[in-house]
C-alpha cells in the first residue's frame, strides 16, 4: 500500500487516534482494529495481513488516501 504522508509507517493505533475516520473505513472492510487494545502494527501492514485481494485492497488503500487529502 502506498498511502499519503507516510500514514502506512505508523502504528495502527497512533493513526486511528489522530484520524477516527481511517478506523471506520478500516471497520467497514471487517478490519477489527479499533477493538485491538495493542495496535502496533503499521497500518500498511494491518490491511495486507488481512489478505483481502488487490480489488479490496486498493479500495481501501484509495479510501483512506482520498481522506486523507481532504479530512
């Protein structure tokens, strides 16, 4: 995934806690991440673990890029 300001590098919880809107998007693709109570992994990584397919996976990697231009 290649997502807008190094937003993929950063830790999944770090990121849900500054942009609430990329756990949504995250949740609407049953990525269970707001539950997690760890969320270290990098969000790059929490979508390709998942192993949804290049379709979904470029869905949601255009979703959260697409935010992240305009929050």
């Amino acid at each position: 995934m290649k997502l807008h300001k190094d937003m993929g590098k950063r830790p999944i919880k770090e990121v849900i806690e500054a942009h609430p809107k990329i756990g949504e998007i995250l949740n609407k693709y049953e990525i269970g991440c707001l539950e997690c109570s760890i969320g270290t992994c990098f969000l790059k990584d929490v979508v390709a673990v998942h192993v949804l397919g290049e379709t979904i996976e470029a869905m949601i990697e255009k979703e959260i890029n697409e935010y992240l231009d305009n929050p």
